[in-house]
C-alpha cells in the first residue's frame, strides 16, 4: 500500500486497506477471484465509509492459493505487481486510474469496481514475484526490476540449500528438522 501525500492518517489507511484486503481474501478463499471485485468493492467503501480512519491509499495485494497453483493479486491505483522467471518479466499489473496521471485510490469519494484490478496467475517454478509502491516502480526500468528479481532468486536458493544441509531445525527454509 502507498500512501497517498499530503492525505491525513495515509499511512494508517494504507496499512488497514492492506490488512482488510487479505482478511477478506482470507475468509472468502473459496470465491474465484473474479468473484471478489463487487464485494470487496462495496466491503471496502463501507469500511472507509462508517470508520474513523480517513486519507487514501493505492493498493496492491497478492495471496497465493492454498494449492500453490495461483497468484490472486488485487489492485487499487498504480501501486504494481511484476512477475520474474529467468530473468525476463512475464507479467506486470496495469495502472487503474481515473484519469492521466491521477490513480484511483482508496477510500477518496469511494471507488467503483472498474477502478480496481483483479488478475488470477498460474504459478510456475522460478516465479519471483515484486510488488511496491508507484514511487518504487516508477524511478526503476524493467531491465532493473529483471535484475533485482533475478539476484534475489539466486540468494534464495543459496539460503535454502544451505538450510537444508544444515543440521540444526533452527535456522530458516530447513527441511530436516
């Protein structure tokens, strides 16, 4: 979540749209993802609408399926999500605006199910998936997002052979304790 500047209590609002997103994705995990666009639409303006909390906020939440097979990412504004797999990007969300330069964004005025994206991705081995704030994304080219992608994987699978050799059930991603 990013908060939107100058809004009062942004950062607040980002961090509780952030939580009541995965909650509700949480509890309704037996919706396809294309289900949760109008609810958690008309959940999300309610909440703002009747709490205390107030600012805005884009948005960017990725749950994957119990199964492992799927990534469910929802978006609000120009907060994104890439995915990485050797190296190239395969998938990066699209902005939802309201016009040029003007993301749409919660909880400002309410916002209407076509100014939020809603993406189900098959998951394969190697994917890495990147997700951050405009302000992340927007001072960094894709070649750089493919790098940092990249250099984390190779890191990840260096700490988890490791864990894995390691004796101790201590020590993270260790599979023999």
């Amino acid at each position: 979540a990013d908060g939107v500047s100058g809004a009062i209590g942004s950062a607040v609002v980002s961090f509780i749209a952030a939580y009541f997103v995965a909650l509700y994705l949480e509890e309704n995990s037996n919706l396809e993802l294309s289900e949760h666009a109008w609810p958690l639409t008309y959940a999300l303006n309610d909440f703002f609408l009747y709490s205390e909390f107030k600012g805005a906020t884009t948005l960017t939440v990725n749950k994957i399926s119990a199964d492992k097979s799927k990534v469910n990412i929802f978006v609000v504004g120009d907060s994104p999500t890439a995915i990485v797999r050797s190296g190239k990007m395969v998938f990066l969300t699209e902005p939802k605006t309201l016009g040029w330069n003007c993301p749409s964004q919660l909880p400002m005025d309410g916002i209407a199910k076509e100014h939020i994206g809603v993406y189900s991705i098959p998951l394969q081995s190697g994917y890495v998936i990147l997700s951050g704030s405009d302000g992340i994304f927007d001072n960094i080219w894709p070649r750089q997002i493919e790098k940092i992608a990249t250099s984390a994987k190779a890191i990840f699978d260096v700490a988890k052979t490791n864990a894995f050799l390691a004796p101790t059930k201590d020590i993270p991603f260790n599979e023999n304790g």
